[in-house]
C-alpha cells in the first residue's frame, strides 16, 4: 500500500510475470534488489537494480574470468633454507585463526591448549607461542578497541591476553557451560565506566546459551598482575537446544547472529536481550555463519553440505550454493572481491560469486594433516588479497590474475 512491497507481494507479483522463474529464484531475486535490506522493495531500488545489472554484466564476465587463488610457496633462499622445525605446527586442529592488524601478522588458537603467533611474510613463520592449559581451545577472537585476543577454553573460562607479547591479563569464569564459539565488538576508547576503554564479548556454550559481556580495562588502582582488564556480563539467553558453534555481531542490526548442531540460526536483539528471529532451513548442524555489512546478508554452512544465504529480515532461505560433497566446516564472505569462501571437510575449498551464486573456483588442499586431516578455520586477508586456511599450521592462497597462474595450473573445475 505504500508503494513498496514485501518478499511475500513481490514473489506474487512477479510469479504471473515471470512463468519460467520458480519461487525460490524469485526469493533470491528479492534479496539482491532490496539493496538497504529493509525487507521491502521500492520503485526506486528496482529502477537501480535493472540498470546496475545492465551495465554491470560485461564487467562482471570479465572479473570471472581475471583471478584465481594460487597456494603461496615459502619464499627460496637460494638453497640455503633451513630445515623445517617440526615444533612450529600445533599438535592438533587449529579452532580459529585471527588477523591482527595492528602487529600485521595472525594468531592461531588449538585443541592442543596453545594460542601461536604467526608472520605475514617468510613463508608463514611461527613468531611466538605460549600454552593457557590441557583443555582444548575452542574459538578466538580479537577485541577491537584494546588490540588483545580472547580465548575460550573449553574448561568453562575465557582468558584474555595481550596480543604482541601473548601475557594473559585477564580471565572469566563465570560460566556454567564450556564455550564453544566468541565473538566480539568495540566498544571504544573510553566509552566504559570511569572512562575506561572498553569491548564487547559474545559467548556461545555447549548448553545452548549466547551470552553477552563487557570487557573494561581497569583503572590504575584495580590493576595486578595478570589482572588488567575485569568484565560485567549484560545478559545470558537459552537461545538453542544444543551446541552453539559460532556467533557473530551484526553490527547492521545490533545483533548477535549464532548458528547450533540444533539445526537453527538465531539472531538475538542486543539491547532487547532476546531473540528476534530464528532461521531454519538446515536439516543438520550448523557449523558456521558470516555476516556482509555491505551486502545485508548472512550466510551459514553445515553438516547438510549446503550453503544457505539470508536476508535477515526474512525468516526463509534467499539462496543456496551446493556443490560441496562432504560437510561444509567454514564459510567467509570477501565484499572486497564479491565473493563467498567455503571449505568443506575434505578441504575442498570453493569460491562463489555473491552476485550470481556461480562456483568460480575449487581447489583443494592436498597435504595430508595429523591427528585430523582436516583444515579446522580460514580468513580473508585483504590487504595482501590472500585466503589463509589452517589444520596444525596456516597456508596461504594469493588471489592472482588468471594470465599470471595459467602456466602453473592451478585452475580446477566447480
């Protein structure tokens, strides 16, 4: 009535129009009109699709066609390498591997009870490595404002350390659950009590709750060794009925986006403390969502080998990507090359197009991992346009031109 019309009167609309085009493909089309993700598409944003998609689709063929990710060998040193060094690998699967800006370099966190420091350049070196304990570590993540890294382990606590020289400063347990999943959000230099700098922490456990927390540096006077930082919980919601494997802040919607082995992704009202939507359209586990700020939506991959896409606002899938023939362990959105990474428990890795949903690219890793010959967590590093995936240790892939890689075959069939 208002000169707009929602995913339900669009799919109506256009069903009589388009007769060809089914009403899982009209969904999908929704989405990617509805540019400011409101739920609801205008003239306006209709009119602008249809010339974007016009102009666009030459371009679009030719990005297709340009670039393809090639594993990074460590650089040569003329044959005076060293031997590699057998205790610079953890000693199990890596849970998460985090991008540190401000150092330029990556952490790792394992099951083997280590958190690793890792160099950008020569090869992917190990820099510095301190062990928290026996329990496994599940997840890191890296608090924006104060540049540390929260570690959950799975012993009910969360430890926070510095992230350049690996000291812990602090550590939570107040939990009635093991953490399986952190996430994290800024809070801002000096926006906590007494003018602390201060970020915000999201817990996933093992019984099904997301929890949300602050993380405040103490004042000079609170401060102890070991002791830098203290921490207030803002709530903690039943939000699933198993596992939470993974949670993330939309910053978009104010949320925290969790994903479950129950099969669900729920996205949870921070301010409102509790969930606002769950999304079902898994038949199995969950194991990981991404968020895009850009292009408003959620993307989420599990045990049932498919990927699905979301507009947040909707309660049903908008896409699917399948090809993966095992279970699919992780999935990263790159807004900067248009596209989604997915890896699947065969360490095949596949590129997706966000614009199309076309496979672009599938390779695979072939090196052979103990004790689990899986790759366990990857990220996007787009500053030098590389994927870095990780089992025991991180392996790069460089995003290159095709013209540049078509010598060293390195391109594979979808």
């Amino acid at each position: 009535g208002g000169g707009s019309l929602d995913i339900e009167e669009f799919v109506d609309a256009f069903a009589d129009i388009m007769t060809t085009v089914n009403d899982f493909k009209l969904r999908q089309l929704f989405t990617r009109i509805d540019a400011n993700a409101d739920g609801t598409v205008d003239w306006n944003e209709f009119s602008t699709y249809v010339l974007l998609e016009n102009q666009g689709t030459a371009q679009m063929r030719e990005e297709l066609q340009g670039s393809e990710y090639v594993e990074q060998e460590p650089p040569s040193l003329g044959g005076n390498e060293p031997p590699p060094d057998p205790l610079a690998k953890h000693k199990d699967l890596v849970t998460r591997i985090i991008r540190l800006p401000a150092r330029d370099s990556y952490a790792t966190t394992s099951r083997d009870g280590t958190i690793r420091l890792w160099a950008t350049h020569s090869g992917l070196t190990q820099q510095r490595k301190t062990t928290v304990g026996s329990a496994y570590l599940t997840d890191g993540a890296l608090l924006p404002t104060s540049g540390r890294l929260a570690v959950a382990c799975f012993n009910r606590c969360i430890k926070i350390y510095e992230s350049s020289t690996l000291d812990q400063v602090g550590v939570y347990t107040d939990l009635s659950c093991a953490p399986m999943s952190v996430g994290s959000w800024a809070g801002g230099r000096r926006k906590g009590p007494e003018n602390r700098d201060m970020d915000y922490l999201t817990i996933g456990d093992d019984g099904g709750f997301v929890h949300a927390l602050k993380v405040i540096d103490k004042t000079d006077n609170e401060k102890s060794a070991g002791s830098l930082v203290r921490f207030e919980e803002m709530w903690r919601q039943k939000t699933h009925d198993d596992w939470v494997n993974r949670v993330k802040y939309l910053e978009d919607l104010d949320a925290i986006g969790s994903c479950s082995l129950d099969r669900t992704i729920c996205i949870t009202d921070v301010e409102r403390r509790a969930a606002v939507r769950t999304l079902t359209g898994h038949t199995k586990g969950v194991y990981a969502i991404d968020w895009s700020p850009k292009f408003k939506f959620l993307a989420s991959c599990g045990m049932d080998r498919h990927v699905l896409l979301w507009n947040p606002f909707s309660v049903k899938s908008v896409g699917q990507l399948a090809g993966h023939v095992t279970s699919v362990v992780d999935v990263v959105i790159n807004e900067d090359e248009n596209q989604i990474i997915t890896v699947g428990i065969d360490k095949s890795i596949k590129v997706w197009d966000i614009r199309n949903y076309r496979c672009l690219q599938t390779f695979y890793d072939r090196q052979a991992y103990r004790p689990d010959n899986r790759l366990g967590s990857m990220l996007f590093d787009p500053k030098r346009r590389t994927l870095v995936a990780a089992s025991v240790q991180p392996k790069a892939w460089r995003l290159m031109s095709r013209d540049r890689t078509t010598a060293a075959g390195h391109g594979y069939p979808c």
